[in-house]
C-alpha cells in the first residue's frame, strides 16, 4: 500500500536548511554560503547534506519523497505549504519554488537509482 502524497513530509525533508535546526555551526554556514537559486550550487548542497539524510530512510519512505514531489509538481502546486512556514539558513528567499523542487526531486530520484555510492 503506498502512502499518500504529504507536503509535511516534503518539509521535513528539509528541515535540515531550518533555522528551527541549530545543532551544527559548519553546516548553517554550508548552507548560506551557497546561492540555491543557482541550480548547480543547489545540487552540490543536496548531495552533501540531503543524500545522507534521504539515504538513511527505507525504500518505501524515499518512494514517499519522490512520489510526494511528483505528485505536487504535477498539480502545479506553488509549494508555498513548505517554504511560507519555514525560516532557513538560506542566503537568499528561493526565487522558483517549483524549480526548486524540480531539482530536488531529480537528485532524490538520483540517490534513489544509484546503487549506495560514495559521491
């Protein structure tokens, strides 16, 4: 039985990037130091800061992830639900939402197919 799409589960995913989240000094400074509207820039903090974490999660939990995205992008949700509530360590407001999404959904679906490959 699949689970429902969740945009709280979305969030919780990046939790990581909020401020709410003040455990490690070296990783709040990682994440202002990088522009995320600039997707290569983006992609280089996924892979360091949400490949682990996506990686420690079941099968089932990150088909989730993936399928919670995929669903919200394809009924062009804006994805206010995640980022209205959500205070980050981000330098910058995320500019495109759903390009923001686009992108997480492609390195999730990435970490998801690559066999458990250091990067």
């Amino acid at each position: 039985m699949k689970n429902k799409p969740s945009m709280s589960i979305i969030r919780g995913l990046l939790f990581t990037y909020d401020i709410e989240n003040t455990d490690d000094l070296e990783r709040e400074k990682l994440i202002a130091s990088k522009d995320i509207n600039n997707e290569r820039e983006l992609i280089k903090l996924f892979d360091e800061l949400t490949k682990p974490e996506f990686l420690a999660y079941t099968k089932t939990e990150q088909e989730w992830f993936i399928d919670s995205i995929t669903h919200f992008l394809a009924t062009n949700d804006s994805f206010d639900a995640v980022f209205k509530n959500m205070a980050t360590y981000f330098s910058a407001p995320v500019i495109d939402q759903k390009k923001f999404m686009h992108v997480l959904l492609s390195c999730l679906k990435n970490y998801y197919y690559t066999p458990n490959s250091e990067s």
